[in-house]
C-alpha cells in the first residue's frame, strides 16, 4: 500500500487501523521534510507496534534504517512474505 498525503500519512494509518491489523500490508509512505513536520517515525513506529519493521527505501532500491535523510520508508509485517522479503533487499 503506497501512502502519498503531503504530511498526513500518520492519520491515514490511523484510519486504517483495523485494515492494518486484519490484512498486514506492505506500506511504503513518504517520509521527508514534508511530513517530518507533522508526525515522527516514532509515531508510525507507536501506531505499528512491534509486528512491523520499518526500513528507509533508498534511491537504488535497497533498503537501510539510516532515517536522517529519507524520501520513502518501507514498512513490513514479520509475519508475512513481506518481512522475508525486505530484510534481502537490506544494504551491507
């Protein structure tokens, strides 16, 4: 699920609490100086719990957790395929 409001990414999370809970998606949502100002990553991180994992997508693919310049984040469910999958896309 690719979440794209220019800063209102958290409240849409919010709404979608129950589909987050019941269908475990994928989600990958903006995360840059836009949205830095109107919620955290520790925010999303509180409204996920610890089921979801959450990487920065960098500009080659790959995934990292270095957060302090970022566009887009991936957020993965270790219950799924997802999780699997992400952690092989991890930078070394």
């Amino acid at each position: 699920m690719k979440i794209d409001v220019e800063g209102a990414e958290l409240e849409v999370l919010k709404g979608g609490r129950r589909l987050l809970e019941t269908l475990r998606p994928l989600l990958i949502f903006e995360y840059n100086e836009v949205s830095r100002r109107s919620f955290s990553l520790d925010d999303i991180r509180s409204l996920l719990g610890q089921d979801y994992a959450i990487w920065r997508l960098r500009g080659d693919g790959l995934l990292d957790a270095s957060f302090g310049s970022t566009w887009n984040c991936v957020a993965a469910h270790h219950a799924t395929v997802f999780a699997d999958a992400c952690r092989s896309l991890e930078a070394t």
